[in-house]
C-alpha cells in the first residue's frame, strides 16, 4: 500500500513541485533529492547571414536596391540609369545612415603615403607590388575602405525573404 502512497506523491509533488519529496527519495536509496526542472527554450538568435539578409531587405524597402542591382540596364539610356541612380543613391544612403553608423578604415587623405603600423591585418588589402610574406611598412591610399562603427538593426524573425511579392487586386 505504501507504494501507491509514494507513486501518488511522488507524481504530484514532481507534477507542482519539480522535485521529489525527501523521505521518498531516502526510502528508494537516493541520498538527496535532485530538482527537476525543464531547461529554458533557446532564444532566438540571429546570426550575420540573418543580419546581411535583413540590411538588404531595408535597402530594397527604402530604396529598391535589390530591383535596381537585378535589372537588366543595358537597353536603357545614361540619362534614364543616371536618374535612377541618383534616386537609389538618395534613398539608399538615408537607410543606411538609419541603422549603421559607417566610419573609414584609415581617415585620410587619398593618394597620400599612409603608414599600415597599427592597423589590423585584416582592415587593409595591399595591392600592386607586394613584397614576400605580404607585410609593407605602409603604401599609397587608394581606398579607406568602410567599417561599421554601430550597427542598430530592427529585431526581425531570421527570414530569406528580402521583399514580399506584391499583388494589387482590383
């Protein structure tokens, strides 16, 4: 009969409690109860592919980069491209100083001798005569290059989907 008792117990004590009754637990050879608690959900995280995916779908909702990059230019006219770029441009640059605090890699001057002593390996690309082992005491600036200084990003569900389709119905 006792063991209907300690089933009974044990169930709810466990079931409202998430832990086994003591007396219980000595009488069955453990010397301490033990807790007994489902771990948390994960938190959903988003990782950088998420991010890249959700910066272009802002720039193809602010600004349809993604309709400009993927259409086929060739048959129009410099005029009509040169229009449309300087909407893209506008709108594009508005996006991104929205969310992403840009800052150049080296701030200065292009076309000057600019000296690679403190900088990260990986924030400067040598190009033209590099010399083995590819480490130069400095070169010529021929691009700051771009590093983000904050990204402030919206939370978002990771998604594939830069832009929805769109369907008028009449």
């Amino acid at each position: 009969m006792s063991r209907v008792s300690f089933a009974f117990r044990s169930f709810f004590s466990i079931l409202f409690g998430g832990e086994l009754p003591a007396d219980i637990a000595q009488a069955f050879g453990y010397s301490k109860a033990v807790p007994v608690k489902p771990a948390p959900p994960p938190k959903p995280q988003s990782g950088p592919a998420e991010g890249a995916v959700q910066i272009l779908g802002i720039l193809q909702r602010d600004a349809r980069l993604v309709d400009f990059l993927m259409e086929d230019i060739a048959a129009y006219s410099d005029e009509q491209v040169g229009a449309a770029v300087r909407d893209v441009h506008a709108q594009g640059r508005v996006a991104l100083e929205r969310y992403l605090r840009l800052q150049p890699v080296i701030d200065g001057v292009e076309g000057t001798f600019t000296k690679t002593e403190g900088l990260a390996a990986d924030s400067v690309k040598l190009i033209g005569n590099v010399p083995p082992g590819g480490k130069a005491p400095g070169g010529m600036l021929r691009h700051k290059g771009w590093k983000a200084d904050k990204v402030d990003l919206p939370t978002a569900a990771p998604t594939s989907v830069l832009a929805p389709a769109e369907l008028e119905i009449e």
